[in-house]
C-alpha cells in the first residue's frame, strides 16, 4: 500500500476497453466485467492496492507523536492532472468533505475516529483523533481513497481529476473508459501512451476477443476451464500468482440450530475442499484457514483446522443430540446468487453434508436479491469472496465485532463474542504492530474454534495476455498496478 499516493481510483479502477479495434501498437486493450460504480475515488468501492502494508507514496513519510495524532509530510512537485498544484489543502478537501457530508459516501465510516483535518503549511497534513485508530494509515492508503482537487463535489464523477499515472480522457457506462499517460507523473513514467477498456460482461465473449487478437489483457476475469483452453493458444500467455481474493461460508448465529458451535463445528469437517479446489477451480485456488491471506503482516497459521473427516462430524452431532431419523438430522437452506461457479459450490455441498446427515436445501436468487437478503440477515447460511477487505486485519471488527451487526458493518451471521470484542478494540487502539500481531493471533485462533464463517480458499490471480504485451507482474490483491510498467511489444 502506498499512503495518499494521489492515483484516484479514477486512475488505477476505471479500467475498461472497446473489444471491437484492431490492435494498436500504442493502445493497451483490457477487458473488465462492468464498469466503475463511481469515478469519485471518495465513493467508488473497489479493492485497489499495491500490496498489504503501507509504504510511503505521496507522502514522503509520516510520524505518530502520540497516539491522537498523525503527521504527513506531502511529496513537493505533485500536480494534478489539470495542473494545479497538488497541496495539503487538496488532502484536507478530501477528507472535510466526507467529514462533514458534503459527499454521500459508506466511505465517510472508516475515519469515524477522526476529530479533525489540518493543514499547517502546503506540505504537512496533520490527523487529530478522538481515540487511537491503528488502522487510520490502511485507511489513507491508496485502495481505500483518493486525494481530489480542493472544492471538488459531485462534478468529479463525470470528469475525475487524479495526481496519477494515468489521466483520464473519456467513458462510456457500459462500454467502455479510456486513460492516457500522464507525462507529468511525479513518479516513473507509465510506458503505455494509452489505455483502453471495454466492458464485456459475458464471460465467454471474453475468452473469444482474447482469442482472436481484439483485446490483450484479462485478469481474474474467465472460468478456469477457459484458462486452460487459452493456455494452448499461441498467441497468448498465462500469468499466474497466489492471491488475496477469499471464499468463504457464513452462518447466521440467530438460527436455532447453527447458534451451537458443534454443529458448525462439524459441518466445517464435513466439507472436503479438495475436490472444489480441483474440479470447479482447476487448481487455481489455496486451501483458507483464516479470513486474512497469508501474505498479511498479521496472519497467523497456528489455529485449528477441520481437516475432511465425516466420521468426527457424525459424531460431534451425535454428541450434540441431533441423531439422524431416517438418514436425516436436520435441513438447512444455502442461499446462493445464479454464478455458476456459486451454484456447483452449492451442489457439492449438498453432496457432502448428506454424507454426514445433513439435507441442504439450495435457493437460487439474482444477485440483488441474494445480497439484499444476506445483508439483512434473512439466511441460514451463505458463501461470498472478500476482496481487498481482508488484506488489513480491519477486517476483524467490521466483520465480527458485535457493534457491527447490519446496518453498521459486515457481521452478517449476528456473531458475538465479548473476548472478541474486547480483542479487537485493544489492537485498534494499539499502535505497537509486535502488540498487535499477538492480539490478532488470537483473535484468529478464538474465531477457528467459534466457526462463524468456514474459510474455504484463496484464489489465485490468473492474467490471460497477448504476447504483444510484456513485462506484466502480479501483485497479491490482483490489481491493475501492473499497467505502470507493463510494454507493448513492437511486431
């Protein structure tokens, strides 16, 4: 991650492409699944980030005199893309406006701990805190938000000003968005003179515009069976790199049956992640025992794990009183959107939980629907990936602390747990990261025993390019950090 480094989402997350043009020895092809929800870096939602701890960007660096306060000292030289000078009276804008709701934004919640913004010369921000929030340095960084010019409002959606790599030029909804190099970056200069995306919702028609030379690049972005099909063309090339993305299940704890641990317990080693990491993800998937990715500063391995193991299962439900009449100890009912690759999860499920007793009853919704039911606690239980989210270890209080039931944050299977609660309001008050890294340790090692969600996997990242393109690297989050350095390749 890189703190307050300017490059507006409006930079590195508009990323979209017209799959219709021949190619361009200039112009950088990629395709997306749909265009950017907002082109404002304040309100778009995205999971932008470089990597999962923070370094240093647009400021040159910063200090904690205590633990009220942060102090940055901003990069000197930074434009915006019109310009202007980019100052700390850009960066206190930014932050003012969600503060003080001139922005409508689910933003504005992640710096609640902040009292105020102020900035002492044009080069020094300074953050006053109402109480120590080790996470506010995640929540500056570059994924999270995006510095605009002093003034801007709702007018940054059509027509976004960054301090990035990229410019921006022009987009279409639905079709398409197009950057250009910003040839007065303050930083290394993007070796592309133009990138250009389309949206290109169906998957199939994406593996076919690669296939055929009309696009160069697609990540994370086609089923595994058509990487492998790619794979064989001659004109293009995989990348492959392990990956943040989780995939996880989540049970609603106000459920009669799945508020006692055992039965979570045993479904946890009821389920065989072998053969869905083999057959519906082809390999191209970790097995998860934590909602934070190993490459997390504070993932810890050291907890249980519910290796495949049936016969446990049964006999933890024996124990628990819930004997099988008829083959059958209880129904329960998954919830899934129609994606394909959610609905094969579900059928394998169904497989493996019979095997131990358990009917699983799949309802299928569109994806609305599915999620408006989810985020309102109407299911038994559920699976969804977390993207970007689960980098920080943030992600323990907006996903499980008690304080965040539905509407105020992400504990959608109404868990609690006071040891956790009190766990995780010392690590964010504590600003010593040795400190911290043992109290997530054990918020870890509580949440394994107390099974509220079942990890299931990592995915990996998987880019399909064209061998036009080179120099391409991939990063943990699976972001389009790769474009700053990326080349196209003379024919």
């Amino acid at each position: 991650m890189r703190i307050l480094r300017g490059i507006a989402a409006t930079a590195l997350a508009l990323y979209l492409l017209s799959c219709s043009q021949a190619a361009d020895p200039n112009t950088l092809v990629m395709i997306i699944e749909s265009s950017p929800t907002n082109l404002d870096p304040r309100v778009g939602l995205d999971a932008q980030s470089e990597h999962l701890n923070v370094q240093p960007g647009l400021a040159e660096r910063w200090e904690a005199p205590d633990p009220l306060t942060y102090v940055f000292h901003l990069r000197r030289g930074v434009t915006f893309h019109d310009g202007r000078a980019l100052t700390s009276r850009d960066v206190k804008w930014t932050f003012d406006s969600l503060l003080e709701g001139k922005i409508r934004s689910t933003k504005s919640a992640a710096y609640r701990f902040v009292d105020h913004v102020e900035a002492p010369d044009d080069f020094t921000v300074i953050f006053r805190l109402k109480e120590p929030f080790a996470t506010l340095l995640w929540n500056l960084s570059e994924g999270a938000i995006g510095i605009v010019p002093y003034g801007s409002l709702d007018e940054i959606t059509r027509q976004p000003v960054g301090s990035g790599p990229f410019k921006f030029v022009s987009a279409e909804q639905d079709k398409e968005v197009i950057l250009e190099r910003n040839d007065h970056y303050w930083g290394a200069k993007a070796q592309l003179a133009r990138v250009r995306f389309t949206v290109v919702p169906d998957t199939t028609t994406r593996a076919l515009e690669l296939r055929k030379g009309s696009a160069d690049v697609a990540i994370n972005a086609l089923t595994s069976d058509m990487v492998l099909a790619l794979e064989r063309e001659p004109r293009l090339q995989v990348e492959r790199a392990r990956g943040t993305v989780l995939s996880y299940m989540a049970f609603n704890l106000r459920d009669p049956v799945l508020s006692d641990v055992r039965v979570r317990q045993a479904i946890a080693y009821a389920i065989d992640r072998r053969p869905l990491i083999e057959y519906i993800w082809r390999g191209f998937a970790q097995p998860a025992s934590s909602v934070l990715p190993p490459q997390s500063w504070a993932y810890d391995a050291d907890v249980a794990i519910y290796p495949h193991d049936p016969e446990k299962a049964r006999q933890i439900l024996d124990a628990a009183g819930y004997r099988p009449l008829n083959g059958i100890r209880f129904h329960l009912t998954m919830k899934t959107s129609t994606e394909e690759s959610t609905r094969l999860l579900a059928a394998v499920l169904q497989q493996q939980l019979r095997e131990v007793g358990i009917a699983l009853d799949i309802r299928t919704f569109e994806f609305a629907t599915f999620f408006a039911d989810v985020t309102s606690g109407a299911f038994q239980f559920y699976s969804l990936r977390w993207i970007g989210g689960n980098e920080d270890p943030d992600i323990f209080e907006y996903a499980f602390h008690s304080a965040k039931f539905p509407p105020r944050g992400a504990n959608r299977g109404f868990y609690s747990n006071p040891h956790i609660d009190v766990l995780i309001d010392q690590a964010r008050r504590e600003t010593d990261q040795n400190v911290r890294k043992r109290l997530y340790a054990e918020v870890q090692a509580v949440l394994a025993q107390d099974v509220p969600y079942v990890n299931l996997w990592y995915f990996d990242n998987v880019l399909v390019h064209s061998k036009r393109v080179r120099g391409i690297t991939l990063n943990p989050s699976g972001n389009y950090n790769f474009l700053k350095t990326v080349e196209i390749r003379s024919q």
